[in-house]
C-alpha cells in the first residue's frame, strides 16, 4: 500500500493493532474497546459480542478462525464472526502480551502492575478453536 487508508467510524487505537492471517481484516484495540475493518477497504465491521470495555492487546490465532483481546476488564476470545467464545478473569491493571501459538491452540497471556518490577504473571489457556 503506498498510500494511507482512511478508516471508517469512531477510531481510538491507543495501543495494538493487528492483521488477520489473511490480511483481510484489520483488528485495532483501545479505550473505547475492540474494533475492526475490511481491508484494504477501510469499511468497518460489525463490533464482536462485548467488546466496548478498553482494550490494551490483540491477537488473532494463526488459523483464522478466532481473535483475542486483553485489557483491564479481562481477556476474551471470539470467533471469527464476533460471537464471544471465552473470558478469562485476570484481575491485572496492566496487559503486556497476547499471542496464539502456532497451532491455535494455546494463548500465552502477560499482565500485572504498571510497573512490571513490582511482578507479573504468565498466563498459558487452552482456547479449544
């Protein structure tokens, strides 16, 4: 793409953005919650099943058919279509990491306090996708 692409509707990125493995679909998180767009159309979807709570990290599984976010409020899986699947209580001011590993099934997780000096915890669920 040589040139930017506008997107459509309200946008509050403040921290992650990430590309579906197609590339078709671009996942954004902020304080406002999770939101997502064609691409490279820039035309927004349909926001997943309760998503409005502010959002710190994204990720989508390796094999297309689920995406996850993390913020203060939690973590939660969705399908592909938006339907929520799981949430993870994490009691964690702060989310650090998110990432699916390589086959889908599993979904490492790093929260904890604003300064991570003060601890963390790792997280590893199994997400059943």
């Amino acid at each position: 793409v040589d040139k930017p692409i506008l997107l459509e509707g309200e946008v509050d990125i403040d921290l992650r953005a990430r590309f579906s493995p197609d590339g078709k679909i671009l996942l954004a998180g902020g304080r406002k919650g999770l939101l997502r767009w064609e691409f490279p159309s820039g035309k927004p979807l349909p926001a997943p099943e309760d998503a409005s709570n502010p959002v710190q990290v994204v990720a989508y599984a390796p094999n297309g058919k689920s995406y996850a976010a993390a913020g203060p409020s939690g973590l939660r899986i969705w399908s592909s279509e938006g339907k929520k699947l799981h949430y993870f209580e994490t009691k964690a001011p702060r989310n650090y990491a998110l990432d699916f590993d390589r086959e889908s099934q599993l979904l490492v997780w790093l929260g904890g306090p604003v300064d991570l000096t003060k601890g963390g915890q790792l997280r590893i669920w199994e997400t059943e996708t």
